[in-house]
C-alpha cells in the first residue's frame, strides 16, 4: 500500500487538498487525512506536488512507423522511459503508412511487452489501407477475440498516401467496427487520419448522411494540421462528432499554419465546442515527412510522445485553460471515448494511474502507474527491458 499525504488533486475535475491511498494497484481511497499505520504503508509527503491522472495517449507508433522516405527511414519502437518522461501510463498502439513490414500482430505484442513493463496498453488493428489488414481475418473477429484491440486504424482518409477506399468500402470498414464493438463491450472506435487532401472530413458527413452509422463511431486525428481543417473540425464537432489534435511537430510545419494544439484548444473552445468532444494524442514514434508540391519527400522526423504533456502545459500557461480543462483531453475525455474502464481519473476504484506534476512549472515530477513508482523526484526509477 502507498499513501500520497495531502497532494492537490486535479482529477482531473479538481477535488483541492486530500490523501490518495493507494493498494492493490488500485486507487483505495482518496479523503483528506486518512488515518493509517507506517507499519502498513508506504507513506510519501506529496504536499508540494499537483496529483492528476496518468495520461493516455491514444495514438502512438509504439512499434515504430514511417519508412515514407525508404526502409532507412523506418521510425524506432517506444521504450518504456519515453512514456514515463512524458506522464503517460495507458498508450494506445497504431500502424500507419506501412501495413507489410509492420504488422497488427507485432503491434499487440509490443503492447504486452509495455503492458509487463509497467504500461497499460491498449491496440488499433489495421493500418492506413482498406481492406484492413487484421489479425484474425476480419475487424469484428479482432475486436471480439482479441482483449488487446479496441478499434481500427488509424485509416488514411483526403491523403496521397490513403489507399483512396470508396465510400461503400469505408462504410464496409465502419460498420465492422461498429458490430464488433457492440458485440465486445468495447469502443470499437474507427481511428481515421486525416491527411492535408481538399477532400477532409467530407467522407465523415456522407456516413452521417447516408449511413445509420453515428458520429462518436469515429475519432479523426491530425484535425490541427491546417487551418482549412481545423475550420471543417469546428463544424463537425458542432455536429456532434470527436476531433483529435496531433501534438508532435516542427517548427516548420506550425509556421506553413499548423495550429498548435494548446492554442487549438483555445480556439475550439471559444468556438462553442464542448470539451467532452477533444482529445489530445502525440503520434509518437511515427514519422513527420515533409513533401514538396510534387508529393516528393524533403526530410523526415520522430514523433515524441512528450509533446502530449507539453501542449497542456501550453495550453495552461499561455493559453488560459484551465488545468481543469486541458486535462480532460489527455485523460477523462479519451478514457471515456475509448471505453478503457479505470483509467483516466482519480477516484476510488480507479486504476493506479498517477502522475505528480510541479504546480508551477507542470513538469512531470512523479509517475505511478497501476499502483508502481515509475518516476520519482524527476529521475525514471523502472526502465524497459533493452534501456
Ligand atoms: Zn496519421
């Protein structure tokens, strides 16, 4: 058992000044001065610390990605400390461009490896094609057989690099989705990556049209990467459906009119958009290409998953969030959306999931993930096997 004596916790609706009692990898209780033996407990002074749930970042590479510029160009797999540096204790694992060399098999046992070391994982079978490449033969099977994998994708939609399904393939590929969420208990979620194409959300508003399928089936990402985009994402938010910032980039790619995420945020709220409705996910470990107009590729660069807890910070900080507020779309919002039980909030029952930032600077101090020290005083004590 672990006592975390009078930390302010965010959780992330905040709660103020109490106790945090930890045991059996889950949150026990959380009361201001719970009353409990040393001989016990593990008791730690968490007064000079903000007390929030571990982040979930729910569309990283964990495999690695890329391979856009030749096989040289293949991304690295995640380590351990990568996420612990970056408060994240659930990861949700993704493909991306390349569906031969990478597979959804290799992506459910990294996910286990993480999982071992620490982690809380979850997968999305697929990759950026349709037909979907699947572990079992089929998306439903997937999602029923497989307790790992919780939706498909990330699909590529409105990009060069899409295979460019028909409308009847991608509402084929949905519909799969949709059934074998239903039939798992799981969120059966279509992760679509939306790519810089004219085209943008416009598949998306045809499934609503002409489909029985509803919005919430579908959580588009990179909804930030330009203005024309982020303009479509404020209106199908409006409409009722998810939009999920990318929070890796490069100076580059802010200055062609990205929109960085924690002012995205700003924007999107100020627009009317409820909070409930965005998530936040880093795209770590995949791939940043830049093409030329010709569809060439320039250079290339490494998602970090850090960058999730950084654009909260920013987005708190410079941006007049509320810490309230950029939370939820790192931790409660994505929970819910994914359907991942326990995770994403601080309260009794909940998985062990913390992470213990400085109240002024919000850099990650502390991480315990299912009721285990991951980082302490700023220093990661566990390390993934090949660190
Ligand atoms: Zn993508």
């Amino acid at each position: 058992m672990l006592l975390l004596r009078n930390a302010d916790i965010f959780a992330p609706a905040p709660v103020g000044r109490a106790d945090i009692l930890l045991a059996g990898g889950r949150i026990d209780r959380i009361e201001p001065d719970i009353l409990i033996s040393e001989n016990y407990c593990s008791i730690v002074d968490a007064s000079s610390f903000v007390a929030v749930p571990g982040l979930i970042d729910a569309h990283v590479h964990i495999t690695g990605g890329g391979g856009e510029g030749g096989c040289a160009t293949r991304t690295p797999e995640i380590v351990l400390s990568d996420a612990v540096r970056g408060g994240i204790t659930t990861v949700v694992g993704c493909l991306g461009t390349d569906g031969v060399t990478r597979s959804p098999a290799a992506l459910v046992a990294k996910a286990r490896g993480l999982d071992e070391e620490g982690l809380s994982t979850f997968v999305y079978t697929g990759d950026y094609a349709v037909p979907t490449r699947t572990i079992t033969g089929s998306i439903e099977r997937d999602l029923l057989l497989i307790d790992k994998v919780i939706g498909v994708g990330e699909v590529a939609l409105s990009d060069h690099r899409s295979t460019q399904p028909t409308f009847e393939e991608f509402a084929r590929l949905a519909s799969e989705a949709r059934r074998g969420g239903i039939l798992s208990g799981k969120a059966g979620i279509v992760n679509v990556h939306v790519g810089d194409g004219r085209r943008g959300l416009s598949m998306l508003r045809r499934i609503l049209e002409e489909t029985e399928i509803p919005a919430a089936q579908f959580l588009p990402t990179h909804i930030n990467r330009n203005p024309a985009l982020f303009a479509e994402g404020i209106a199908w938010a409006k409409a009722g459906g998810l939009v999920d910032f990318t929070t890796s980039t490069v100076p580059a790619w802010l200055e062609e009119g990205e929109v960085k995420c924690s002012r995205g945020l700003r924007l999107m709220i100020d627009a009317g958009v409820e909070v409930l409705q965005i998530t936040f996910t880093s795209d770590g470990q995949g791939s940043m290409p830049a093409f030329d107009a010709e569809g060439r590729l320039q250079r290339l660069d490494v998602g970090r998953v850090t960058s999730l807890v950084s654009e909260v910070r920013d987005a708190v900080l410079h941006e007049r969030v509320p810490l309230e507020t950029a939370l939820q779309v790192v931790t409660s919002n994505p929970a819910r959306i994914l359907k991942l039980r326990g995770k994403g909030q601080l309260a009794a029952g909940a998985d062990a999931d913390i992470a213990l930032l400085d109240p002024r600077t919000l850099e990650v101090r502390g991480v315990i993930a299912r009721g285990r020290w991951l980082m302490r005083d700023g220093e990661v004590v566990v390390k993934g096997t090949f660190e």
